[in-house]
C-alpha cells in the first residue's frame, strides 16, 4: 500500500463518522443545558395582582370596567380608609371557628406571638386567590420569622374549604359570620348600588355568605404583637391592592423583637 494514500483514508473515514454521529444526534436529540429556576424566589404578589388586572382589561367592556372603578372611588369616599382600626389601635379579640371545626381564640395565639390577620372576600374572587396562594407560598417565611398566618372570611365553612382545596390552601380560614369581627375593626362597607346586580347575580354573594346582606369587609391585612396591639395595617379600599408578603414578613421580623 502506497503510504501517501493512508493520511487521506483516515480523513474520509473521519468524514463518514462524523456525518453518521451528526445524523444520529438529529434523529436523537440530547435535552438543551437549561439554567435551574431559583425555586426559593416567589414572583411578587403586586405583579401577579397587575398580570390579573391586565387580563381583565382584556376581558370586560369599558362601561363595566367604569362601574367597578367608581364603586371603588365610593368605598374609598367614605373615609374606610382611615376610620378602620390602625398601627397602634388594640386588636378585637374574638372567638372563631375553622371549617376543619376547630375553634381559635385571637388572643391566645397573639399571647404566644405575632400573628398576621388577613381578611379575604370570597372564593369567588380572583384577586382573593391570588393572595391566599401568594400567602401560602410564604408561609415557611411568615413562621420562621416567628408569627402565626390567620385568616378570616365572611363565606360559609363549606364554601371557604372549597376555596382552600381550589387553590391548594393549607391555611384553614376561620368563620367571621356576618363580617362581627370585621365590622368591630371598622372593615365592613356596603356595596355601592351600581355593583350589587354583579355581586348578588353574578358571584352569587348571597350563596357564598349564607345572608342577603350587600356588603363586603376590606380586603385588610394587619401585624398584631403579643400584647395585642397592632403594628402593622394595610388598608385599601380597591380590592385589586393587597399587601406584599415581603412586608408582612418584615413587620412580623419587627413586631418579634418586641
């Protein structure tokens, strides 16, 4: 064999090898290097809240957006804002039950430690949700920075255990019949006339609420200390506004070291 020959031998066989390697990757493809998801950062529930504001833009007619929107400059008229109970005030106790049917003393858990107060509307509403799951994603972070999530809703035990299984929830909401504990910290309004054909026919409040009652509580988030008093309000007459888990935690990391 002519020794000049072998150099180019071996690189048509390298050529044949490597078109056959080539053709086997197509017909097999390896899955794509994908940087890891830091799983230990949560989106902020603020943008998720504009994402479901945006998609309902997108959804609903100008006349109806218009009507939501003045029923919230109503609610916000009547001064809610500032009348409802705030950073200093003495929490309402009160004796509460779950739908698991175990019932709560507010001030035994605050004798132990802070506890965030969370109001939410109803499981019909999606802003409500987005919260609650926002909530229970930092929930690790609300304990270790050592308080206890409670949750309070006006809707019937069976209809807030619908909730919490649609959305995933370990949080068990307790029963604030009639808005009682609610209206005694000054959160309770009536629905403004435009709005209360979509809340009663529409979402069907009455259901939900077992009562006939047009009225609503805030959506209001509060820090209470172990003395009871409260060091933390976020109060906002437009429902689509909640507060930032980051800064409950924050208030909580306070209201701890007292």
């Amino acid at each position: 064999m002519n020794t000049k020959t072998i150099p180019l031998a071996l690189l048509l066989l390298a050529l044949v090898l490597s078109v056959n390697t080539a053709s086997a990757q197509s017909a097999n493809p390896q899955p794509q290097s994908i940087k890891p998801t830091d799983t230990g950062n949560t989106p902020m529930l603020s943008k998720l809240l504009e994402e479901k504001v945006a998609a309902s833009a997108e959804r609903l007619p100008e006349n109806v957006r218009q009507t939501y929107a003045r029923g919230i400059e109503t609610v916000r008229e009547t001064n809610i804002e500032n009348t409802a109970k705030q950073v200093g005030d003495a929490a309402i106790d009160a004796q509460l039950s779950g739908w698991d049917g175990k019932s709560v003393k507010l001030s035994s858990l605050w004798n132990q430690g802070p506890i965030v107060l969370v109001w939410y509307r109803g499981g019909w509403c999606p802003y409500c949700n987005i919260q609650l799951r926002a909530m229970q994603q930092n929930m690790d972070k609300i304990e270790n920075a050592g308080a206890k999530l409670v949750v309070l809703t006006p809707e019937l035990p069976e209809k807030a255990k619908e909730t919490a299984e649609a959305n995933d929830l370990g949080i068990v909401a307790l029963h604030d019949q009639g808005n009682a504990v609610a209206r005694k910290y000054g959160l309770v309004f009536d629905l403004p006339e435009a709005i209360i054909p979509a809340y009663r026919d529409k979402l069907k409040l009455p259901e939900y609420n077992g009562n006939h009652a047009m009225e609503l509580p805030l959506a209001a988030t509060y820090v209470i200390d172990r003395s009871g008093k409260i060091t933390y309000a976020f109060l906002d007459a437009d429902y689509k506004n909640r507060a930032e888990p980051a800064d409950v935690i924050k208030a909580v990391e306070a209201a701890a070291k007292k």
